[in-house]
C-alpha cells in the first residue's frame, strides 16, 4: 500500500552499483529501512544529493506490513536546508546526530513528539547564525527526554555536583556507587539540560576537550540505559571541525 510520509533522513548505504538504502525515521512508521532503485546513475545524481542526513523530505512510500525493507516512489522536499548543506560545521554536525539516532531510535511505531522534536532541531540548526559548536551537545541532551531516559535536575554546586548515570540524578560526591561525571562536566550537564533552546546553550563557553568529554558522558549515559554499547564513528571529524 502507498502511503504519503514525513522522513527525517539517518544514514544511507550504497546498495548494488546503482541503488541506495536509506535509513530514515518516519511520522507515520517510526524508524523504517527504504530502497531506492537506480538513483546511484549520472542521470540522477541531483536527485540522490537529497538524501544527505538529517534532510527532511515528503515521500510517497511502498509500505508492507512485515517487511524489513520498503519502498519509495516518489519524494520532495519544501526545504532544502541549505545551511546545513553548504555549512562545513553543520554538515559535520548533521553527520553525527544522524548517527546517533540511527543508533538509538529502534522503534517501529509513530512518535508524534519525537518526530516534532527532531523535525524543529534540524530547523534550528538550519537557521542558527550564532556559534554552532554547542548544538550537537544541547540536542543530545534533550534527547534523553525524548527517549525516557529525562535526568532529574536537582544540580546543586556544593550539595549535589555530579550526576551519577545509573541512577539518572546529581548526588554528592562520594555517594555514587556506580558511574559518574565529573564535577566539570556534571555541571556542564546540567547548563545543556536547562537551555531554553540552541542559541542560549550556544553562549555556554567550553573548548573543544570539555565538549569531547561531555560527548563522551552523554554516551555513556546513552548506552547504560539502553543496554547497550554505542560507538561512533563521526565524533572524531565532528571534533576535528569544531576545534
């Protein structure tokens, strides 16, 4: 059945000489696998440029219930996100989110608030005309919320200045059992996790060996409540861009 969807795009991977598989995650299906036939030619190049991460595109899809790979038949865009397209720094940074989610949404059902979350991130990122070296940081951040793992903020400087990441909280120094941030990074944490949005965590100062560390906390954070290990591979070009 043909069915006319929103797709945020995560990760594509050639497929035979001339055919793409695109990973995506959907407004109506949740993350979903996608073929697209014969878009890898000379002819069709311009079209294949769509398929960048984190571009949003309206597709009209072949979707069959049990299949682990779809179709797509036809696809637009309203917009071509040419901040992030033609910005080396955002181009970078769209690289790892899509990673990221590729790696941590699972789900095959629809999430109306999470597909709302990612789809007004990617346009903040778009359109962001302050520093962008924060922004992967601050939606990493907010995407613990959106994924069920919401941190609780009792930050306090003296009385609770790490969080610990079993049990989601900040607590006091020599209490935790488990895991923790550091003191530094907790309560760079904490900054990310009270940001009213990307341009207020873009005046948050670090350099780029405390964002690599926060990266490396949220992560780890990431993977203990999702039981599993995550690696990436984009963080070290994101790092190296950002420097």
């Amino acid at each position: 059945m043909t069915h006319s969807v929103r797709l945020i795009v995560l990760l594509t991977i050639k497929y035979s000489d001339t055919s793409l598989l695109v990973y995506a995650y959907t407004n109506l299906f949740g993350r979903q696998t996608y073929i697209l036939r014969g878009i890898r030619t000379a002819k069709k190049h311009s079209a294949a440029a769509h398929f960048f991460p984190l571009h949003i595109l309206e597709a009209q899809v072949y979707h069959k219930t049990g299949a682990s790979i779809h179709h797509i038949k036809e696809f637009h865009t309203d917009n071509p996100l040419l901040g992030i397209r033609t910005h080396l720094h955002k181009s970078a940074i769209a690289l790892f989110l899509g990673e990221v989610l590729y790696k941590t949404i699972k789900e095959e059902e629809p999430n109306e608030t999470l597909f709302h979350f990612l789809t007004g991130a990617i346009f903040e990122l778009d359109l962001l005309t302050q520093v962008v070296a924060n922004f992967h940081l601050y939606f990493l951040a907010q995407l613990n919320i959106h994924l069920g793992f919401a941190p609780l903020i009792n930050f306090h400087p003296q009385h609770a200045p790490v969080f610990d990441i079993q049990k989601g909280h900040f607590d006091s120094i020599g209490k935790s059992t488990g895991p923790i941030f550091s003191v530094e990074t907790s309560a760079l944490f904490y900054r990310l996790c009270t940001a009213s949005n990307a341009s207020e965590a873009a005046s948050i100062a670090m350099n780029g060996v405390q964002r690599r560390l926060i990266i490396d906390a949220i992560v780890q954070y990431l993977s203990f409540h999702l039981n599993t290990p995550l690696v990436f591979k984009s963080p070290e070009v994101l790092q190296q861009v950002l420097q």
